[in-house]
C-alpha cells in the first residue's frame, strides 16, 4: 500500500513497515500499525490487554482476526474492536475516512450526485479529512486520502 503525499495527517507520510509477521488464525501476511493506533481501535474492555509494541494487522477480507502481536500471544478479533474494518468482509459501515465517519456511499454520492472528481472537492462535500486524527482514528493508522480516492474511483465508474 503507497501513502499518497497529498496526506491529511500532516507533513510526515508514514509508510508502514514491511511485512513481517504473519496472521496466527489464516496465516495471511499482515501490516505493521502502531500501539497507539491498536489501543484507540480495541474496544474499552480490551484496552487494558494491549501489551507489546509490535502490533500487525491482517489484510485477509474474509478472517476474522484485526491485530495480532506474535511476540505476545494477542489477538483482537473483529467483535473487539470499536469501528467496521473498511477492508473486511461485512464491514458496515464502510468507512473511507475514519477521523469524521465519512462513509464510502457518502463519497460515491458526493461524486456520483454532486460531480466531485477530487479528494479535495469530495472533502468539501462530504466533510472528511477534517480535525484528521488518522494515527488513532483509522485502523491502520495511516491517512484515509488513498482510501477516500479509491471510493472516488468507485464513484466515477458508476456514472
Ligand atoms: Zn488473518
């Protein structure tokens, strides 16, 4: 996944780290995130159970499993934590931008209904990417621009 320059979240883009780990449940490859990132998505009851610092996330849409850390033994299933997972399967609803609750319908919308072509135009319209927040709002801890554009993209094709 390439973090488009055009980022929400401030100067630094934050790639994440080379896939390292794989899931313990489905043995799919994961991503890096953040601590942080995983102790503001695990529900309240799991905060406390966020131990280590070297947390993945899985990629695998149809796995139930969100973030993992080997070293330690966790897991945070899909019940556990606060938000649908925008890349799961089910997910509802489908977030492409975390920081405001933006929905991907209400990005399609923005460009099928009212002609947006640009993240900035859909951002005007829909208010996303505002009081961005993305390293504890969204699950990966990375900017929803790439995820707002690829809804964009959605959008575009059903006109
Ligand atoms: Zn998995």
């Amino acid at each position: 996944m390439s973090i488009n320059n055009e980022c929400c979240c401030g100067s630094k883009t934050e790639k994440p780290d080379q896939i390292n780990g794989y899931c313990p449940v489905c043995n799919n490859e994961g991503i890096s995130v953040s601590k942080v990132t995983v102790e503001h998505l695990v529900a309240d009851d799991y905060r406390n159970a966020v131990d280590g610092d070297q947390y993945m996330i899985c990629m695998n849409e149809d796995c139930d499993v969100i973030y993992y850390n080997l070293d330690k033994e966790i897991k945070f299933l899909k019940a556990q934590v606060r938000v649908p997972i925008w890349f799961k399967k089910d997910a509802d609803p489908k977030y492409a931008c975390y920081c405001n609750k933006v929905t991907e319908d209400q990005v399609i919308e923005a460009v099928v209904k009212h002609g947006a072509k640009t993240v900035k135009e859909v951002n005007v319209i829909t208010g996303a990417m505002r009081n961005s927040n993305c390293k504890e709002k969204n699950p990966l801890g990375v900017c929803c621009h790439k995820i707002i554009q690829e809804a964009i993209d959605k959008g575009l094709t059903m006109k």
